[in-house]
C-alpha cells in the first residue's frame, strides 16, 4: 500500500466569519471539524496528515494534535505566510489575507513526494469522501495528470442561513470534470436551487447538479504543476496583488483544458455542513450530536 497523505488547508482567515471558524468547537468534548475529518481520514486507510497553518496558529494546533493523536500517524505542518513567494516576488503593502488554496498546496511543496488528498479544515466531508479518496490514491501512484474530484450532490450543500459561493460542475458523459463554473449567492427558494451574479438577475441552477466542495485527490506531479503555474499566476496580477487569490479549481481547470489532466468526479451522496455564518456553529453542534447519537462516531474522539 502507497502512503496515503491528507492535506488539510487550515490558514484561513475567517474573515466573513469573524473569527478562526476552523477552531470552532463542534464535538461534546470541544472537537473541531477538522478532528472529525482527521478521524475519518484515519479509518479510511490515510497515514499522513499535512496541516497547511498561518505561523501564528502553528503552536496551538501542535499542541493539540500532538497531545492528541500521538504516533496514530505522521502529522506534518506547513506555514502559510504571505512573504512565502518565488523569487522575484514580494507581497504587496496592502495585502492582508493568504494568497488562496493553490498558494496552500505551494506551501507544501517540501512535503509532498507522492499521491496526496486536499481539503479545507472547516468543511465536514463525511467518511465516505474519504474512502472515495484513499482508494483512488492508492490507484493513481504511478500515473501522472490522474486526479480526482469528490462531488456532492448540490441541493445537500446549501445553507439556510443564507446565500452561498458553490463550484458547480459540469461532467463528462464518461465521468470526468470538464470545467467548474463559480457560481455566486446560491440559495434554495420556493423549492428551487438559484442563483445570482448581481442580485437583481436570478437564474436556476438544476437540483441535479454536482457541487465541488474543494475535496481533491491528486497525482505525484501536481505540485510540479502548482510551482510551475505560481509565478506565472503573480505575473499576470501584478496590478491586482493586494486582492488576487491563486485558486486550486482555477489551476485545475487550465489543466483540463490544456489536455495536461483528466480529472475523475467520484460522486458521493453524502451531507456537507460547515461554518460559514456565525450561526452556523450551532447548527453544526446539533448535526454532529445526531452524528453521535447514530453511532456514527463516539462520544469522545479522543482525549482533548
């Protein structure tokens, strides 16, 4: 069996949120979501976790994880930091937030060797996500340009809070990602899924649809891809530093359309929940203690 490596995008800022939502406590025991996706991943046959932080969180998670999983597997930590750019490049003075899930990937570019696994640290996946993703790591070792997608069903993707951001996807008649189309303030209205560029202009989006929810499986020569796209990706933005964002769907999609990639949708009929508004940590707390009290997980994931 190849090692199987979960990388879990943790650096953001929270800014919609007000805070470190990806440290929100969601469990009985003060677990966060990304302790539930950690042990899913775990029971799923992944053996490595990346942890992708900002500098100033690196020293709390490395007290928990380590106090935590202890030898249950090899955890790693890569520092997201504004300043960490190819040569020739410096961050803007106005720049504030992280340069974007592929500056994420990036950063881990020291750790990475094999087949890795991508996903955001605020998002619950549900274990199926993970062993859609294990098994087709442990198939794709060898081939270069094999990645994957896990695709959520949209309608199971939407909050009722509010309007949401969701990559829709359109899929080939064999199975493959052709493109992600951003499409922006989704939200379900009169038993429709719609959606709006502008708020005025609504258009419905089909119930069938396939939702990314940034939920990647990637060959060995990704990162070589990620390295070779970043310079090139502050080039073209020069002008627009201080808000561009360097996009995994984005690098993706150049790839596909290059013919370069082929990217897998493996579909899952699971429920996503995650924090994106403030009152969505209550809700979160109450799906998970369903969670638990299905037998799904266990009162305490472990001792925290």
């Amino acid at each position: 069996m190849t090692n199987r490596t979960l990388v879990l995008m943790a650096a953001g800022m929270g800014s919609r949120y007000g805070g470190l939502k990806q440290i929100e406590p969601i469990g009985p025991n003060g677990e966060w979501i990304l302790d539930y996706s950690i042990y899913d991943a775990l029971r799923a046959g992944f053996d490595r976790v990346v942890l992708v932080v900002r500098e100033e969180i690196e020293r709390e998670f490395r007290a928990r994880f380590d106090r935590t999983l202890g030898s249950a597997c090899r955890i790693d930590y890569a520092i997201q930091r504004l300043d960490d750019l190819p040569a020739g490049f410096s961050p803007p003075p106005g720049r504030a937030k992280p340069w974007g899930t592929g500056h994420a990937v990036w950063t881990c570019r020291d750790l990475l060797e094999g087949p890795f696994a991508v996903i955001n640290a605020d998002d619950f996946y549900g274990r199926g996500a993970f062993e859609l993703l294990a098994e087709f790591l442990e198939a794709t070792d060898s081939r270069g340009g094999d990645h994957a997608l896990v695709g959520y069903e949209l309608p199971k993707t939407l909050s009722d809070l509010g309007p949401v951001t969701r990559g829709v996807c359109r899929i080939s008649a064999d199975g493959f990602l052709s493109e992600i189309v951003e499409r922006h303030r989704v939200l379900e209205r009169d038993g429709r899924i719609v959606s709006s560029e502008d708020g005025a202009t609504w258009i419905e989006l089909p119930g069938s649809a396939t939702a990314s929810m940034n939920t990647w499986g990637f060959s060995a020569d990704f990162i070589a891809e990620v390295s070779h796209r970043f310079p090139t990706f502050l080039a073209e933005n020069v002008d627009r530093l201080e808000t561009a964002e360097f996009f995994l769907p984005e690098i993706v999609h150049t790839l596909i359309e290059s013919g370069q990639a082929r990217v897998r949708v493996l579909a899952t009929d699971a429920t996503w929940f995650g924090i994106t508004f403030k009152e969505d940590a209550a809700r979160s707390r109450e799906k998970m203690k369903g969670l638990i009290e299905s037998g799904i997980y266990p009162e305490r994931l472990w001792s925290l």
